[in-house]
C-alpha cells in the first residue's frame, strides 16, 4: 500500500519542523487532508499510526512524548533504528551527540520544573563524558582515543553547543 500525497506532505513538514505541538499537529493534517479529514471519533494518533505501519520498513516513526514541567505534548519524527548506519545519517558527530545526551540527562537528573545547566558546566561536560569513558573502557586504542578526547575539550564542546544550538536544540 503506498502513501497518500497528502501523508508524505506531512511527513516532509514534520522532518523540516523537526517537532511540534500536538495542537498544531492536528492543525497541520487538516490543512493538507482538508477540514474532514477526521472522521467522527476519529484522532490524530489513528491517521499517525495508520502512518506509521507504512513507514516501518524505513525504520522510522512519528512519535509523540510529554515536555516537562507543563506535559504538553509534542510530536516528531524519529529512528526506529538504533544501529550504526542509522548514526551515520546526521549532520552530528557521536560526540555532539552525547554531549546533548549528557546536557539532557544533567538537567533532567534535577526533577525540578525550573531545572537548568550553567554555560560553564555546559562546556565541561566533556570532561564528565571522557571520565566516564575512560572508566567504561580504559584499553580502547590510544590513536582513535585521544582524537575523541579532544573533541570533548571545553572549546569543542563550545562548538557543538553553537551547532546544537543554532539548529534548535
């Protein structure tokens, strides 16, 4: 069965918007499926799931998660597929990557609704990451080693903080 126009218009909005309200997910179907594209008793998640089944052999997903502190709802697209080719197709190094992870889960390990990071230890957790590292796998090959742990340097990380930032996250 292939995908409707309308539906792989969605999907090209999603991707580009990289995520989005739920509200406005609902919104964004509308416009493009027309005014009834619900059907009575008919939701958003049913058409994304129905989505979803055809976009499986892509390994890829709309998926919708709850934003703390206000559990507002949001949606993007994600990989359903955690292997290495899958971490190849972004723009991002594995370092970017588990910096934004570090910051996340830094800020998250908080539980508070106003939890932050400062700037500072934003730029040092590369430090952290590398000390985790070293202790996870303390003989993995000095050449490749010391490449990543200069890209876990303050100034690096800086770097990937601009990135990650001038790109939304």
């Amino acid at each position: 069965m292939a995908m409707a126009v309308e539906d792989l218009s969605f999907l090209h909005e999603m991707i580009a918007r990289k995520y989005e309200s739920e509200e406005n997910v609902k919104t964004l179907y509308e416009s493009l499926h027309g005014n009834n594209a619900l059907r009575e008793g008919e939701t958003i998640d049913h058409k994304i799931a129905d989505m979803n089944r055809l976009l499986d052999f892509a390994h890829i997903e709309l998926r919708k998660a709850a934003a703390p502190p206000d559990n507002k709802v949001y949606w993007g697209v994600v990989n359903s597929l955690d292997d290495e080719l899958s971490k190849l197709m972004t723009k991002y190094s594995p370092e970017d990557v588990a910096i934004f992870f570090a910051i996340a889960k830094k800020i998250l390990a908080e539980d508070s609704a106003d939890a932050d990071i400062s700037f500072n230890d934003a730029r040092n957790i590369g430090v952290e990451i590398a000390d985790a590292e070293n202790e996870e796998n303390p003989r993995k090959a000095s050449e490749s080693r010391s490449q990543h742990l200069r890209l876990l340097q303050p100034q690096a990380v800086q770097e990937s903080l601009s990135k990650l930032t001038c790109d939304g996250w």
